[in-house]
C-alpha cells in the first residue's frame, strides 16, 4: 500500500520501510524547482510521511538504512 493510499485508514501495525536519505524525500521530484516551490515540496512529502505514520493504532515500525530521512523528526 502507498502513503497516499493510506489516508483515512487505520491499522494495528504499521511498517515504513526504506525511510532514509535515499528514499525521502524523492529529489527526482525537486529537480527544477525554484526554491520557495522545492520549500513546499518538501513539506508535502514530510505532510505524507506523517499521514502514513499516523495511521499506526498500536505499534509504529520506522525502517531506515543508511542514513535516515531528512523528513524524520529526529
């Protein structure tokens, strides 16, 4: 399931894979962007992060290889 699925629903168990700096954010997505529009960017995806981990009842499971995700509130 993607993270824009996830909106709206709730589940016991949630598992975020591959949350790190390679992943997230997706910079194929910035490229060619004035600042104030990558700026937004970013926020979205960081909005989208928080949508797909918060869909988690009980038990968050975050996933990072290498190092982690700017977008990560660590």
């Amino acid at each position: 399931m993607t993270m824009h699925n996830a909106k709206g629903l709730e589940f016991t168990h949630v598992i975020l894979l591959d949350v790190s700096s390679e992943a997230l954010p997706q910079r194929y997505l910035l490229k060619g962007l004035a600042p104030a529009e990558a700026d937004e960017a970013l926020q979205r995806e960081r909005a989208l992060l928080y949508v797909a981990a918060s869909r988690a009842r009980d038990v968050l499971l975050v996933r990072v290889v290498g190092e982690a995700s700017e977008l990560l509130p660590v």
